[in-house]
C-alpha cells in the first residue's frame, strides 16, 4: 500500500505545508474500478480526506494515488454529448481567435483521450499531437489518425515533440490538469513545446461553482486538485507564464478555461482575469470559512440522499442510477447506497455495461436493458447533463416515472415538475 498511496504534506503549488482539515470522506475504493458480477469481492479502499493550502489556497486530497494504477488503463471516454461536442467546437474556435493559429500550425494536447476534440482542430486544417497515459485510449485515437504517444505528460515527451513535430502555437488541457500531482512538471513540459508567442488553455472544474452548488461527488482519487483562477495564476508565475485570459464554461457542472502565455509573448491581459480575481476575493476564497461552510452542506446532502431514495424504497418504488460516471460511483459510496437501495445503473459506455459499480456493487446494465424493466426513479448520476437527459427521457417523465437530481441538495422531479426543474 505505501508504495501506491502517498499523504500529500507540501502544496503542490507554492510548496507551503499549512492546511485547512476540510472533510473527511473515509476510505473508499476507486470510482472507476468496475469489476465483473461475483458472489464477493476484493478490492482496496483509500483515503479520500480533503484539504486547503493556507498560503495559495489550493483545494486537493490529502492522498495520492499512483497515477499508473488510476490512468494506465481508462474506462473514461470523451463524451459524445450534444454539450461536450458543442464545447469541444467552441474550445477550437477561442483556441484559434487567442493565439492567432493558422492552418499548419501544430495544436499539442495533453489528457487527450482519444482524440476527440484534437481531431476538430485538425478538420481545421492543423497539426495535432496528442498525449495520453492511457495507452488503450492511445491506441484507439492512433487508429484515428490523431497521432498520440501513450505517457505522461512533461518536459521528455514535450522535447521528443518539438523534435519531431516543431513548437507548438497552442498547448491545451481539457478536464485533465486536476488529475496531475507533479503540477510543476507538466508546465515545464509546456515551456519546452510552446512556441514563444503561443498559448496555453487549461480547462478544470472550477472550485467556486464547486464549492457553490455542492457538487462533492466531484471529489474523488482521480481529481487531486480543485483550482480557482488566483491559485492557477500563482501556478503558472512560477514558470514564467502569464495568464492573459479566462473564460467560464458550463461543462462538467462548471469549469473555467484559463490562458496563458510566456511571459515574453506579446498577447495583452483581458479583463477577464481582473473580474475574476475580484469575484474570487469577494466571495472569500482567502479565507477558511465558505470550504468549512462546503464541508457542512456536504454533510448535510450526503444524508438528505440517502434518506430521499431509502424513503422511496420503503414505500414499495424501484430506484435505479441513470449513469454510472466516477462522479457518480462516488456519491453511492458516500452516501452508502448500494444494490439494497440501487436496482442497476443504466450507462452509455460500453464497456461498464455487465459489471458493477465500485464499492456498492450496482449491476450496471445498457440503456436498451433498462428501457425493458424501468424503475419509478432515476438517481441522475450524470446530473451535470440534466437538462439533456431530461428531455431526452421526457417519455419516461409522461409514463409516471420521475428523476432525483442529487446536486446541490437532492429534489425529485416529475413530469409536472420538469419545466421549473429546467429553469
């Protein structure tokens, strides 16, 4: 075990080691650790406590995991959801219009998955090379035409990239940046490959609409970090890169695109930045008291969940989960619902389908599954595509059936309830 887990004691931003003890969740195994049906099962559960670095307020778990037992293979794929896609293609388009890129220019990504968002960039007519650790996701974007080495991001790969492929005029992050402990190495990895009047985007859950809507199933072993812009902005100055943009994106229950610079670029500064960085003081993220107050509400919807579906359950209605994603897997840990509770996950990725969720051991089933024995309710796992979901089930709705969305405290909705829901 201590060669897996390593307790995190210096920041991995500004190397203080003064926290703020914010909430602990126990141990619990990892979100994306699917297993087959068995009659029992072995696996490892770790530390999930969350912590707040005094000095540059850093948002992280307290315990790291190492990244080839989380990443070296991955049953995440890139989303093929109207929002993501629709992102994905607004990400190329503000990529193009901040560093002024042109057909030719070479577009370096890391975390890329499978190459989804890489290959719009190439329908634009760029260059585009992708990392990632995941080596079966490596092979499936290669397959793809999207070239991809299989490895971790930094400064040897970025080298081996310049070498071959030149300096890049754009360098992006996509929901990937939070994963990563060695914070440091990755920018260096950065300097080594972009060229010096590139830039570069880093997209990551953003911690004030974290800490706002509750979304604690965001916490998990994967997500090490949890940013705001004033703690990126210290981040980067320690490489030399200076933030010259920011933009909010609703994805993943709210993100935030942050570009940068070298510092000798000649790319101006938006007010973006300031007007952030104001909200950010304004709403005290300097201070200790809105992540206790977040460790408070956590506390407080974790057992509103579980007594909401219990409740249900008692009454005689069959509970199923509408996703199976990490963040989801992780909120039936903390609230401790299990197949007692859960009757099965319905989940679109394919190779979920006909295992069980980790720790609670829910049979995770296809969508064509669930539609031939559908439950009185959905827990929406996946909430952070309610308003997709919902109307995409809107027939489930009309049939009787109803959805408890979960975030930020849990409220059930029916067909009758929907419209106000999605307003």
């Amino acid at each position: 075990m201590n060669d897996i887990v390593r307790r995190v004691d210096h920041c991995r931003v500004c190397d203080a080691d003064d926290w703020i003890e914010v909430i602990s969740f126990g141990s619990h195994p990892l979100a994306n650790g699917f297993q087959p049906p068995a009659d029992s099962y072995e696996e490892t559960a770790y530390p999930l406590d969350v912590i707040v670095c005094r000095r540059c307020r850093l948002m992280s778990i307290r315990h790291v995991i190492d990244p080839e037992v989380l990443f070296g293979h991955y049953v995440y794929l890139t989303s093929d959801s109207a929002q993501i896609t629709g992102h994905m293609r607004h990400v190329a388009e503000v990529a193009a219009e901040r560093s002024g890129m042109a057909p030719g220019d070479l577009v370096v990504e890391l975390g890329s998955n499978i190459g989804t968002q890489l290959g719009i960039f190439q329908e634009a007519g760029m260059r585009a090379v992708g990392v990632d650790p995941a080596r079966n996701l490596a092979e499936v974007a290669n397959r793809n035409g999207v070239p991809t080495f299989a490895t971790f991001f930094g400064a040897e790969v970025a080298l081996r990239i310049e070498e071959e492929h030149g300096r890049a005029k754009f360098v992006l992050g996509r929901q990937c940046f939070a994963h990563i402990d060695d914070v440091q190495g990755v920018l260096d990895g950065v300097n080594a490959v972009i060229a010096p009047d590139g830039v570069l985007a880093i997209e990551v859950p953003y911690l004030l609409d974290l800490l706002d809507d509750n979304q604690f199933d965001t916490i998990f072993h994967e997500h090490l970090s949890y940013y705001s812009l004033s703690t990126l902005t210290t981040l980067f100055a320690r490489k030399g890169l200076r933030v010259i943009d920011v933009e909010r994106a609703p994805v993943h229950g709210g993100s935030i695109i942050v570009f940068a610079t070298p510092e000798s670029s000649p790319h101006g500064v938006r007010p973006s930045v300031a007007e952030l960085r104001a909200l950010e003081t304004t709403r005290g993220i300097g201070t200790d008291a809105p992540y206790l107050a977040f460790a408070e509400r956590t506390e407080r919807a974790i057992g509103r969940i579980r007594s909401t579906v219990r409740e249900l359950v008692g009454e005689g209605k069959r509970v199923a989960g509408y996703g199976a994603p990490s963040k989801g897997c992780a909120l039936l840990q903390f609230c401790g619902l299990t197949a007692a509770d859960i009757d099965f996950c319905t989940d679109t990725t394919v190779r979920k389908q006909g295992t069980v969720t980790p720790g609670t051991h829910i049979p995770v089933l296809s969508p064509a599954d669930a539609r031939r024995d559908p439950p009185d309710y959905y827990l929406l796992l996946a909430w952070n595509y309610a308003e997709e979901i919902l109307a995409k089930e809107s027939e489930f709705l009309r049939a009787g059936g109803g959805f408890i969305v979960p975030i930020p405290l849990p409220a059930v909705v029916t067909a009758e309830t929907v419209n106000d829901a999605a307003a």
